[in-house]
C-alpha cells in the first residue's frame, strides 16, 4: 500500500512538473503541445519492456510447462498492448497539434500500427485455441517470434526512413532542455513503476483464477 501510495504522488508530481514548470520547447511548430511527449515517449518504451517480459516468461514456460509462466506472459503483453494504445493515442494528439492531422501514416505510425495488429493476433490466437496446455504452447511460440519484429518495427525501421517525428537531436540535445529531460526521466520511472505494479496485481488475478479452475 505503501509503495502504491508513493507512485501515485511520483506520477501526481510528474505531472504537475509536465503541465506548470516544463517552458515551451524550442525547435518544435507548437511548443507548448511538445509537453505531451513526457507521456507518449514512455508509454512506447514501457510497452517494449511489457512485451519483452511476455516474451521471457512465454520461453519459461516452454521449458517448465507451468502455466503460471503461461499466465505471467498473457499479463505482460495484455499491459504491453495498453501501453502502446496509449503511446499510439498521444502519438495521435501530438500529430493533431502539431501537423494538422492526427494520423499521417508517419513510419512511426505507421510501425506502431503493424505492433498493435501483431499482438491483437495474438490474443485472437488466444481466444481461438481451446485446451490450456495447447493454448499455452502455441501463444508461447507466438509470442517469442512477435517480439522478433519489435526492436526492427519500433527502434530501426523509423530510422531508416523520413519521418515527420522529431529528431532523436533534437529530443536529446535540442530543443528539450534540461528540465524536459529530469521531467522525462522522472514519467519513465513513473509509468516503468505503473507496470512493475499492474504486472504483479494482474498475473496474482490470473494464477488465482487458474486455481479456481484446478489448472
């Protein structure tokens, strides 16, 4: 209760700090809207690491057939899913301000799209696989080759080809001074925290509720 309690002022704390003492950001069309990359940019990293850890716990449980393995992976991509509809709904606010439009089909766009349908694939798989044991054995092997493609989908294919999104200068070393980069730390250990916490509450519910079902 404790740590709940303190990650709710840290998350109250940053935004605060986003809102009333970030200035405007230089470098970008509209620079007060340029506040909301403190929350889109760690929306995308945390579903990163949510789908990493779906990964690992999806080879554990290949190797140990234990579906609370199984159920620990489920929980982490369901969250890795949440957080990259988030990072896509900011991402869509920013382009709105920013360029007139909420969606451009941007490479960043357009990658992060090709994510969500890869990881609603897997839940449709999911959903349509009866058995638990075999259930779990194929969204296991899913779920390992879908994280293949999210290092190239989210950290290089943008990269390598014109985008209207901001410059990793500038968001670094530009136009995001010191107090954009404390704030952003700060959203990052906040929303990494929010994670660490929804990940434990939601894998607790889905072993339990394996329990009840005598799995």
């Amino acid at each position: 209760m404790i740590l709940q309690f303190a990650l709710g002022l840290w998350m109250c704390g940053v935004i605060i700090a986003a809102f009333l003492w970030l200035p405007p950001a230089k470098g970008f069309q509209y620079p007060e809207a340029a506040r909301i990359i403190i929350f889109h940019v760690p929306n995308a990293m945390v579903a990163v690491i949510a789908f990493l850890v779906s990964t690992v716990y999806a080879v554990k449980y290949l190797k140990s057939r234990d579906l609370v393995n199984d159920a620990k992976s489920v929980a982490s991509a369901e969250l890795g899913l949440m957080f990259a509809i988030l990072a896509t709904l900011t991402g869509a606010i920013f382009a709105k301000i920013q360029w007139g439009t909420a969606w451009n089909w941007d490479p960043r766009e357009t990658t992060m799209a090709i994510l969500l349908m890869i990881y609603a694939a897997y839940f449709g798989l999911r959903s349509a696989v009866e058995g638990d044991e075999r259930r779990a054995v194929l969204s296991s092997a899913y779920a390992i080759i879908a994280f293949v493609t999210v290092p190239f989908l989210i950290f290089i294919l943008p990269r390598m080809l014109s985008s209207l999104h901001p410059s990793d200068t500038l968001t670094t070393r530009g136009g995001l001074g010191p107090q954009y980069r404390m704030v952003l730390s700060a959203a990052m250990i906040g929303f990494l925290g929010l994670y660490v916490w929804l990940f434990r509450l939601c894998s607790a519910i889905a072993v339990h509720r394996n329990q009840k079902k005598g799995v």
